[in-house]
C-alpha cells in the first residue's frame, strides 16, 4: 500500500505560515523558561540537557522519512553491572516525572516545529519501533506533519489504548483544518494543567505497541524480534546519513 492523501490548501500552505509564526513567538516569549530547565536538568542529571530520539516523519515518495525529535532529559543514564541502562521506573527522576507531567520536557520539540520536521498539532510522533509494528491504515497517520499535540493527546494520551490513540489520528487526518487546530490546542492546554494521561497507570513510561501486542498475543515472539531488528535497520540507516 503507497502511504499518501490529498492535502488540502490549509495544511499544505496555511498550517506552515503559523507554524513558522508561533514557534518563534514562543521562543523569544519563553527563552528565560529554557534557561532555567536546562540549568536544572544539568545540575540533577548531567549531561546532556536535550537528547534527540529518531522518530517516524512525514511521508515523502511513498514511505515515512525519520527525523531527530529533542526534549528535556528526564531519566540518568544508570546502568546495571552488565552496562545496560536500568528500567525507566529507576532512571526516571523526581523532576524527570514532574517535567513528563507538565510536558516541559516537550518544549524543544519548539525547534522541531522552526525546522521544518513537526508541527504544532499533527498525531504525536512515535518510535520508530512503534511505526514498524503498525498497518497500513494506521500507518496512513505519516502522510501529516507529525506535532506537538494532537486529537489523541487530547482524547485520553497514554489512558487510552493504542488502537484508540492510532484511530483518533486517522480521524484526525481526515479532516485537517485550522478551527480543528485551534479547537485541539486549547484541549491540550487543559489536559497539560490537569496532568492526564501522562502514564499508563501502571509504568513510569507507556509500553511500546510491539510490547502492547506480543502481550495481547496479536504478534509472536519471531514476528516480534524480526521487527524489532527492523527498526534498529532504519535508525542506523538514518544515523549514516546524518
């Protein structure tokens, strides 16, 4: 199946412009607020301040593109006696979490949205090992400008289900217009300042949708594997080319 859409004239030209608009007014309005995370996040949990994470982009000739998606640092990076890093629940810092619950560690995906990668509202990027599980409909969700909030993060975020969150940006791209944004970006002031959906109720972090469906028994552990070591294929092809 060849992942494309019509694009109408809003999201392909309108939604750019304000794009372009806003995350410069935000910069300058909250620089001092970077500042002062940054400096926190040195000072509680070193090096570095911002980490950038591969993340599925928009389609482009057929097939997602990836891009390097920055935030706030929120976890150390402890290792076990093996050298592998420690579960989320161990490395996740109290300001870690309280950054993950207000979603300041999401503020320098600001940048993202100047450059060109995301957009202030599109359906949220997931992991690359996430994209691989998913099918061709759901998959459909790349042929938008992945953003800073989107309908799924204002339906519920990590309280509701994958399938819930992956339909809720099908539907989202179905209709793309600016009263939609505009309707989506107050929805997500609030549940920023109501602080839901951060977790799943049960981890630090929400489990992946290939760990979602191998203990839902929808995948084998083979299928699993094979996709896993798919998705480690794509990061490295994107990490030669950058």
């Amino acid at each position: 199946m060849r992942l494309e859409r019509k694009i109408g004239f809003y999201e392909k030209y309108t939604k750019r412009l304000l794009d372009i608009a806003c995350s410069i007014l935000f910069i300058i309005a909250f620089c001092w607020l970077y500042a002062i995370i940054a400096v926190v996040v040195r000072i509680k949990m070193g090096s570095p301040v911002i980490f950038k994470q591969p993340r599925p982009g928009i389609v482009k000739n057929g097939k997602e593109t990836i891009f390097d998606m920055f935030k706030f640092r929120s976890m150390t990076d402890e290792r076990d006696e093996n050298d592998e890093l420690l579960s989320d629940e161990k490395r996740l810092t109290k300001f870690g979490a309280f950054l993950r619950s207000t979603s300041l560690d999401e503020l320098p995906e600001v940048f993202s949205i100047l450059k060109g990668d995301m957009s202030i509202v599109g359906p949220r990027p997931q992991l690359v090992r996430d994209m691989v599980f998913m099918s061709d409909q759901q998959r459909m969700r790349h042929t938008a400008k992945p953003g800073l909030s989107g309908l799924a993060q204002v339906k519920g975020r990590n309280a509701i289900t994958w399938e819930e969150k992956l339909d809720w940006d099908i539907k989202y791209i179905e209709k793309v217009n600016f009263l939609n944004d505009v309707k989506i970006l107050f929805q997500t002031v609030a549940a920023v300042f109501m602080r839901n959906g951060i977790t799943d109720g049960e981890n630090a972090t929400a489990l992946d949708y290939g760990e979602t469906l191998l203990k839902a028994g929808k995948v084998s552990k083979l299928q699993y594997d094979e996709l896993q070591t798919y998705a480690k294929t794509l990061i490295k092809e994107h990490e030669r080319k950058n």
